[in-house]
C-alpha cells in the first residue's frame, strides 16, 4: 500500500519523489512545499511528488512559513463583472472575456493591453451636434471668418450665417450693415445723435455748442445747428436748454446826424436841431415796420428809386426825389411796407402832424 514500506508508515515529511526506501530527509522542509500529483509513476513507485507552486502570467506566488499567498501582480485585484449605466451586471463569457463594443459615432481600438475610445465620422474644426440619442452628425466648418453659428429652429441643425461679423469691438460702438451680408461697428462720437446722410448710411453726429439740434436739409445730410432769431423774437441757448422769447419792441436809435439810413423794425429819434434827411431801406418784406419820432428838428423821409410813400390819400412822387417832410417839432410818423422787394410801396399807418408830400 503506497506509504508504507515493511509494515512501517512514513506520513511525517514523506517524500516521494523516487527514493526508496523513502527518507524523512527528502520531506516537506522548505515554505510552500506540496505533496503535488503527477499521472506518470516515479522512481519509488508512487504518483506523489514534493514541488512548490509555479505563478503564471498576471499571478504571484509568496511562500511563508506553513503559507501560500496567491495575489496578481502589482497588487490588482481581479475583475469578476462590470456594471453599465443600463442593462444591469455584466459577466465575463465562457473565456473570462468582457467585449468593449462602440455605437453609433463611438469606436473602440484596442492595441497591446490598451482600449481606446474614439469618436468616427468627424471633420477637422466642424461643430458637433447631436443627431439622435446615439450619433453626432458635424457642421462646417465654414471658410468664410467672421460667420457665426446661429440656430435654424427645434427641428433643424444650426447653420453658420450669411452674414459676417467683426471678431472684435471698440467701447461705445454700435454694429450695423455696413454693406449686404457684413456687419460692421459705427464709430462713436460723444455728445452726439444717430442720422444717416443722403445716401442711407448711419453717422453719429456731435452736438458739441449749446442749443444744438440737427436741422434737415432737402439738400444735403442733416447737420448740427442752432436756431436763428427772427424778427421780434430772441433766442438764448443753454446747456440742454432753448430759450425763445418775444424781443423787447423795437431798437431805437437817437439820431444826430444829418443823414440815416432806415432799417425795419427800427425806431428812431430826430435829435437835430437842423433836422435829418432820412433813407428808406433798399428792399422790405411785406408788413415790415419803421418809426420815426421827432425830438429836435424836422424829419425828411427820403426814397430809392421804384418807392413811395402813401399818407392817406396822398403819395409821393415814385422813386428818387419824392420826399415826405414833417412841417413841425415833434411830427411822427408810423410806417409799414405793403409792397414787398425793390419796388415799396410804404403806408403811414399812423402819423402826428402836417407832413409835406413831393
């Protein structure tokens, strides 16, 4: 019976390794030792061997002191399943093997002990965008610079525009078309109004004086200008102020020479002991107004050529020569153009004194 030898059992350290008659020396003395089968008989007749284990790939082996420590290499520990985000636990096939499987526009490499995940289908610099739950599809890219990404609605892949776009701004600047299909940044201007000039393009232009508005032109762009007083009436600009108001009647002039030429909407007064020769003004418009008062010495209203001068049913002689003279201190007169341009037609509309027509 194998283990026994001359009815005596050598169980304690037995090596059989093919000695014979098997010696306690050849025994389990060294860490790790196992009494390991083989199918072929050895030299003592027995199919008992004393060996330590051997490590394969990936696996080490560590022997102590009645101790075997069976661990993969790099202190790893071995993987039984996996877990995805669906479909629960998976388990390696009948070959201890997991299948790393791409989808849609996903694609695994696998090459030595490395799997990579990669995307397919891709251009260089497109856009990616989403084609369903399981593949992105590209847009572009676009050779034109400038062109911006822009959506083309829920049902659709966005789409890069027409239209291009400055890639940088200054501070204060306003985008607009600066020609079809190229948007473009307005060059800011302090103080200032947008307006276009004749031919439609934008402008800022500056209000930079007090008063300023910007005034049309049936002739050209619309400029920065301020409001011009008419007769009668005062304009006084302020910092974001207009004033108008009705003038303070009219100018009057203390006359002391012997000659004046008169200006509408004047007033004067003949301060001359000899008396003042007066000028009507060259051109009047309809309803202007003179006055004269005597002060000192007579008033002679003299005329240019074309004029005249009606007091009541009197007129005097048409152009240069005819003359109106007051005969007395202190006559005054009253006169308003009822004949526009050169040719004046002049009405005392209210007089004092006798005055003599020529």
């Amino acid at each position: 019976m194998a283990g026994i030898d001359n009815d005596v059992f050598y169980g304690k350290n037995c090596d059989y390794t093919g000695v014979a008659p098997p010696q306690e020396s050849k025994g389990l003395f060294t860490n790790g030792q196992l009494w390991i089968g083989t199918t072929a008989v050895n030299a003592g007749g027995t199919h008992v061997n004393v060996n330590t284990l051997t490590a394969g790939s990936g696996v080490t082996i560590t022997n102590g002191a009645g101790t075997i420590t069976i661990g993969l290499t790099g202190g790893g520990v071995a993987v039984e399943h996996l877990t995805a985000d669906s479909g629960g636990q998976l388990n390696p096939d009948g070959s201890n093997n997991f299948n790393l499987l791409g989808s849609g526009s996903i694609t695994t490499v696998g090459l030595g002990s490395t799997i990579t995940t990669q995307l397919t289908g891709l251009t260089n610099h497109a856009v990616l965008v989403g084609a369903g739950t399981t593949t992105i599809t590209k847009v572009g890219p676009t050779a034109t610079a400038g062109q911006i990404l822009q959506s083309a609605g829920a049902a659709a892949d966005p789409a890069f525009s027409t239209a291009t776009y400055p890639a940088t701004t200054t501070v204060s600047q306003i985008l607009y078309s600066s020609a079809t299909n190229v948007v473009s940044g307005l060059a800011t201007a302090n103080r200032g109004v947008l307006t276009t000039g004749t031919t439609g393009i934008p402008v800022i232009t500056a209000l930079a004086t007090d008063g300023q508005l910007i005034i049309g032109s049936t002739a050209g762009a619309p400029a920065a200008a301020t409001l011009t007083a008419g007769l009668g009436i005062t304009i006084t600009n302020g910092s974001n102020s207009i004033t108008i108001a009705a003038s303070q009647g009219m100018t009057w002039t203390d006359v002391t020479s012997a000659t004046q030429t008169l200006a509408v909407f004047n007033g004067y007064f003949t301060d001359r002991g000899a008396g003042v020769t007066y000028t009507l003004p060259a051109t009047a418009a309809l309803g202007d107004l003179i006055k004269i008062d005597g002060k000192l010495g007579l008033t002679t209203i003299a005329q240019n050529a074309n004029q005249s001068i009606r007091f009541s049913s009197a007129i005097t002689t048409v152009g240069v020569g005819g003359t109106a003279t007051g005969t007395n201190l202190g006559d005054c007169v009253t006169l308003r153009c009822s004949t526009a341009g050169a040719s004046t037609v002049w009405v005392a509309e209210n007089f004092v004194g006798n005055w003599t027509i020529v």
